[in-house]
C-alpha cells in the first residue's frame, strides 16, 4: 500500500511501514497510486481528494481530526481514523501546568528572578497568586482527557464541576468526584475553568462572548483542545481588560497568536504542546501505524472515525 505522508513521525513503529514517500502540503499534483495518506493538521478536503482516486485510508496523528472533512471522505469511500487514548495523560498534564503557572504566576515569578527585581528577601504583593488546592474547577466536556484531568485535579483536593453534552450516569459522578452542571452556571461558578470538547459544527465558539462575560473576575481560563473553540477576539477583550486569567496552548490561527497576548503578564502560553512529550508522540506513532497496517492488510481498522 502506498502512503503518502506529510512527514517522519517520531519513534521505531515508523519504520515498520514499507512503501512511504513524503510530500509537502498541500499537495498539488495527481496521484494514482496512493492509497492512504498520514497527516497532522493539515486540511484534507474534497480539493485532496480529487487529486487522489485511489485513497482508501486518511490515518490522522491526533486524537482532534477537525481539518479532515469527514462527510467528503465518506462520499468516496475513503476512512478516517485518528490516535485517541494515549495522549490523554500528557494533555491532562499539560492542562494542570497551565492551571498551576496562571494561579501561581510562575512565568511571571520567572521572568521577575530572571530580571534582577528581586530585592527583599520575600515577596509579597506584587506575585501573590491565588489558590489551586481546594478550588472549584469547571471541566467543559467530559471525555478521556477531561476525566484525566478531574482524576488529577482530585489530588489537589478541588471540587470538581463538569458539562458534557450527555450527563454521566450517577454512580459515574460518584465515583469521579465530580458533580454536573448547564455549562452557563458551571461558567458561573468555577474560579478555574478547563476546556475538553473536540472542535465541530456543534462546538465552534462554544464559549462566545456571552459566556465569557460569565467568568467569575479573577477567574482562570485553560484551553488545551482548540482555539476555535471559544469566541477568540472576546477572549482577548476580557485579558486585556485583565477581567480573567489565563493558560492557552491552542488558537484560532496557529502558529499565528493574537498579537495583545504577547505582552499581557495574565496569560500564559504555549505552542499547542498537549500532547508534546517524547513518550505519548511516540505512542501516537504506533496508533497511526496500527491503523496503517491494518489497512494494508484489510483488517479492521482499530480507530475509525466517522461524521456525527
Ligand atoms: C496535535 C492534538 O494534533 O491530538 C490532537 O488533537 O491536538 C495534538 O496531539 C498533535 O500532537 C500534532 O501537533
């Protein structure tokens, strides 16, 4: 089977794959012969599509699949499968350290030993920070990674809201700690809010303006699932305005971040990292090349994804 691929993905499991060749996106020119294609967050639309008739497979390096369009493939038969589970510890991760260095003001604590201000032998006002222990936190979507998140965030001895689109079962929310609320009220009452929904239709500026302004003042924002997700140029607003807080790893333009951000000392920023540890990218590899494999061999796929 040959499969054409955006890049080398990181890892041994790679190599496994006997027929790969590289391209650069987007791709331009006609091509018969390939069967599956491998990509991260590249756009894959009916344009892609057309320019190859014998697609059989799009295997996605990424739990979020939102550049694929998934009603196109289906139309032509093509599947689409993606690289969920084994990054949810690392994005959970990540999601704990942009809660913990936007509370605690640790970028800010950085910079301020890094510049030579530290003249009294204790700080006080000026890098005092706000709890994490024992604070309410409002979990938007409750999937794989927002459930590692809430098993994290019981260490620290948080209470623990959610919204998910269908409530869990009770004994479920026992068990996680974890009590539900309308996304409105959970807005409402968190003083530290953490986004988990994948980017659809259904979810695009799921946090618009309006619910945005009903962040607790002094609440903190964390995004670590995609920047579409939320109304951006709001967002901003409520940062500059220094209303909120905030822990952003995704944007509406990547690599491109709204220019406001890059001097405001409430917000705190990383470059769509989730998922970004040398392990769980590894561990991707070896899900994209399994439903590769699978492929090439006319198993059944392990990870098939498909249009809701
Ligand atoms: C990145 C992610 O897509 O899995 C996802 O949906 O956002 C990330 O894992 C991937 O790591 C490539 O940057």
């Amino acid at each position: 089977m040959k499969i054409l691929s955006s890049r080398r993905f990181p890892g041994p499991s790679w190599d496994e794959l006997e027929d790969v060749e590289y391209y650069d996106p987007p791709l331009r020119a006609t091509r018969e012969d390939v069967e599956a294609l491998a990509v991260v967050g590249e756009e894959v639309g009916a344009a892609t599509l057309e320019l190859l008739p014998s697609l059989r497979l799009v295997a996605n390096y990424g739990v979020g699949y939102d550049g694929i369009d998934l009603a196109a493939c289906a139309g032509r038969g093509v599947a689409v499968t993606n690289t969920p589970g084994v990054l949810d510890a690392a994005t959970a991760d990540l999601a704990l350290a942009l809660i913990l260095a936007s509370r605690r003001r640790v970028v800010e604590g950085d910079a301020f030993v890094r510049s030579g201000k530290w003249g009294t032998e204790w700080v006080s006002g000026a890098l005092l920070g706000q709890e994490v222990s024992g604070a309410t936190l409002g979990i938007v979507g409750l999937g794989r990674i927002g459930t590692a998140v809430a098993r994290r965030a019981s260490g620290f001895e948080m209470r623990l809201l959610y919204w998910k689109r269908t409530r869990l079962p009770v004994e479920d929310e026992a068990e996680l700690g974890v009590e539900f609320r309308e996304l409105d009220d959970l807005l409402r009452e968190s003083e530290i809010v953490t986004v988990h929904v994948p980017l659809a239709e259904s979810t695009e500026k799921l946090i618009d303006a309006r619910r945005i302004g009903l962040l607790r003042p002094g609440a903190c924002f964390v995004n670590t699932s995609r920047g579409a997700i939320v109304d951006e140029p709001a967002l901003v607003a409520a940062l500059v305005a220094g209303r909120i807080r905030a822990g952003l790893d995704v944007f509406v333009d990547e690599p491109d971040v709204p220019a406001e951000l890059l001097g405001l000392p409430n917000v705190v920023l990383t470059p769509h990292v989730g998922s970004a540890t040398a392990e769980t990218r590894e561990a991707m590899t070896r899900v994209l090349v399994d439903n590769l494999q699978a492929a090439a061999a006319g198993r059944p796929l392990p990870n098939p994804v498909y249009a809701s």
